[in-house]
C-alpha cells in the first residue's frame, strides 16, 4: 500500500528524498532512519525488481563527488596516530 506522505511526488522526487536522508539517518538513526525506510519502501512498491539499476543510474554522479569530497575530508583530518602501536 502507497504511503500518503509520497503520494503527491514523482518517483524521482522520491528516490531523492531517500538519497538525501542518508547521510543524516547513518549520523541520526533514531530520527531519520524511519523516514528513509519508508521512501525506500515506496520506491520498491513503485518500481520494483527495476529499483536497484535505476538508483545506481541516478545517483552514480553524486555518489562519485560525495566519495571524494569525503576522502579530501579524511585526508585533510588526517588519521589519528596517537594510539597506534610503534
């Protein structure tokens, strides 16, 4: 059963919903990960066995910048060192 909330919105607008409440939902599970799982649940209703190819298609570019910008970010933290064995 359609959930009322996406009811209004284009599965694209769903898909990035869902795309853009991953970050938070990894940092804020208690808060974001419901809502995440009911976008995701309502893509799958939509598009079905289709789902996965279609969201690799569509986030493909982002994903690319996002793994960068996250790997520019360790790089520039650096990693912590004051523990590791010598």
């Amino acid at each position: 059963m359609a959930d009322i909330r996406f009811q209004s919105l284009e599965d694209g607008e769903v898909a990035d919903i869902w795309y853009a409440l991953g970050g938070a939902a990894a940092r804020h599970p208690d808060h974001f990960k419901s809502l995440m799982d009911a976008a995701f649940s309502e893509l799958l209703d939509r598009r079905g066995q289709g789902l996965n190819p279609w969201l690799e298609a569509r986030f493909r570019p982002f994903r690319l910048a996002d793994s960068k910008e996250d790997a520019e970010a360790n790089l520039e933290q650096g990693p912590d060192v004051s523990d590791a064995p010598r």
